[in-house]
C-alpha cells in the first residue's frame, strides 16, 4: 500500500514528465519563452478549466483550443504571471491536449 508520501512524490514525477513532454513538444523559438513554471501555470489553468465544464452525455468534452488558449492568457495577464502571444500559448494547450490522449491509450 502506498504512503500519501508516495502517492505525492508519484504525482511530482509524473507531472514533471508531462511539462518536460510539452517542452519537447514546443518550437525552440516557442520553447525560448516559457520556462517550466508557465508550463506548469498553463497546465493548472486547463486542469481548472475542465474541472468547472461538464463533458457531454457520451463522456467528450467539447474543447474551442482558440477559447482555451484564451482564457489562459487572460487569467496569466490578469495575475501578473506574463504577457504571452496567442500562437505560443496555443502550442502549449495543443501540447498538452497530445500528452493526455497519448496517456489515456
């Protein structure tokens, strides 16, 4: 049986492996602007996203990436977090997005 120590240090590797999936994943020139603290803002941001949407009756969420990538800007401006382009953020949410379907198979 594992410990919540376990349980948290688990959690810690594998959402390290998600920001360092979604760096390779960037353009360099892209990559060049984010550190892994945005990466990690932009993944808390959808993960609170898509724990406030309901998913349709068969299960799917219906994701606007444009709307996404929005809202994150948005929320990062607003909290002083950065100023960032539509196309890189757009790339993260994309990143992100192919991360999760690639772990669900």
């Amino acid at each position: 049986m594992a410990t919540i120590d376990d349980e948290i240090l688990q959690g810690a590797e594998e959402d390290a492996q998600e920001v360092a999936y979604i760096l390779n994943y960037l353009p360099q020139e892209v990559k060049e602007k984010f550190d892994e603290d945005d990466i990690y803002y932009c993944i808390d941001v959808i993960l609170e996203h898509f724990s406030t949407t309901q998913p349709d009756k068969d299960g799917y969420y219906d994701i606007d990436l444009d709307q996404l990538t929005d809202m994150i800007i948005k929320k990062a401006k607003k909290e002083k977090i950065g100023e960032w382009e539509h196309d890189d953020v757009f790339f993260i949410v994309q990143a992100e997005l192919d991360y999760n379907e690639r772990m669900d198979e």
